[in-house]
C-alpha cells in the first residue's frame, strides 16, 4: 500500500487539474447567438433587440402622402378663369364673357347700333349678370361652354359659346373725344373675325350707338373720328381689365 500511495497521488491531481480545466473553459464560452437575454460586464440584466433598420417609422407604415391639385370649375375654367366668345343664335350679334376669380363682365354687341355691358358673379356655375337700361343675361356653365341669353332693349337674344384664347376675346376703351366721352368695345372671335360697338356719352340714358372704328390688336389702339384711343382687354385669364 505504501508504494501505491504516490500514484494515487498523481491521478487524483491530474483529475483535478482536468476539472478545472473544462471549467474554465465553460465558463469563457460566449453567449449562443440568437438569445433574448444575457448579463452584461456590470452584471445587470441586458435585453436584445432588433436592428433599429429593421423597425418600420411612422411614415412607412403610412406610405406616401397625396397632395390634391386644384380642381377645375364646372365649366372648364381654372380656379374660376376663363374667356368666351362667340356669335349668337341668330348669327346677327357677338357675345363675349370674361370670367376673372369668378368675377365676370359681358358684352353683346352686333356692331352697329345696339350693345350691352352687364357684369356680376358667378355662382356654382351660374351666371346672373347686371347692366344699364335694362340689360341682363343669364348663363351656365357647363362642360367648357357658356350658354344662356342676354336681354338688350327688351329683345332676348340666345348663344352657346366656346372658350377663346389671347389675342381673341372682349376689349375695351373708354376716351374723350373732341371734348366727348366714348365707350368702345371689340369681340375677337377665335377665327380673328372682330365685332365692335361705340357709345357716345355711354352713362346717359339713351346713348348714341354706333359701329366701333377698326380695332388693331397687336398695338390695342384704333382711330375715331381722327383721335387714337387705346384698348385695354378684359381678359378672365390675366385680370386685365377688371
């Protein structure tokens, strides 16, 4: 027995010395991936997450926003501006309505001896327009046309009228003349044909009317009775003229 005791000896030392081995190798061992939970270095409890690239912000949930753009009139007419013109039913007279913020001016006229300005608002498409001596007109819009009527002098004179562009459209001067004051208007149709009417002391109650002298549309200028008068448009696409 005594000379088995130093075996004995050196295997139990190597045993342990194994031990501690595996042990210390267990205890460097790293965490296993994918575990929710661990302790870190100050020994508190730490919780994994995901990688903030994975979470979904607000505005990606939501997706992309919409901004509505501005939406046309029941006529047509942008935002309540537009320009039409036209002859009336009976092809003897011209028409033009010029709407500017929904604010609109009209004119009838058949270039001889009888015209009309009548103005107002439009309304939800409708159009209920004023003027001197009388004159009114009523008119809807509706699919880019303007239709309706236009009292002048007691006569109801029909027309359904398209849109127009620059340099078509309602013209306008108001001058003095030889000591008198004038009021002139000029429609230009979409073919270039023009149409104009002339009063003589336009805010009396019974006005001279007469045909327009010739309306030169690039310099808006024309001649009556020797005197230049400039024309200004009335145009619902600018607002020039309101």
């Amino acid at each position: 027995m005594k000379r088995r005791s130093p075996i004995i000896t050196l295997l139990v030392g190597a045993a342990l010395a194994i031990g501690l081995w595996i042990a210390s190798m267990v205890a460097a061992s790293p965490a296993p991936a994918g575990s929710g939970s661990g302790y870190g270095a100050s020994g508190s409890l730490a919780t994994t997450s995901a990688p903030a690239s994975q979470a979904a912000t607000p505005s990606q949930a939501a997706g992309p926003s919409v901004t509505a753009g501005p939406s046309p009139t029941a006529s047509g007419v942008l935002l309540g501006r537009g320009n039409f013109a036209g002859m009336d039913a009976d092809g003897g007279a011209a028409v033009a309505i010029a709407i500017h913020n929904n604010n609109v001016v009209a004119y009838f006229c058949d270039g001889h001896r009888v015209d009309a300005w009548v103005s107002g608002v439009a309304t939800g498409g409708k159009l209920e327009l004023t003027g001197m001596r009388g004159a009114r007109a009523e008119v809807s819009l509706a699919s880019g046309q303007a239709t309706g009527w236009v009292m002048v002098n007691g006569t109801r004179h029909m027309f359904s009228l398209g849109t127009v562009h620059s340099p078509s459209g309602l013209f306008r001067s108001v001058a003095v003349v030889h000591g008198k004051m004038i009021k002139a208007g000029w429609i230009v149709l979409g073919n270039g044909k023009k149409i104009g009417s002339l009063e003589v002391d336009p805010n009396s109650a019974a006005p001279v009317t007469g045909t327009a002298p010739p309306l030169n549309v690039t310099t808006l200028t024309a001649v009556d009775d020797g005197v230049t008068i400039t024309a200004m448009p009335v145009d619902g696409e600018t607002g020039s003229g309101f």
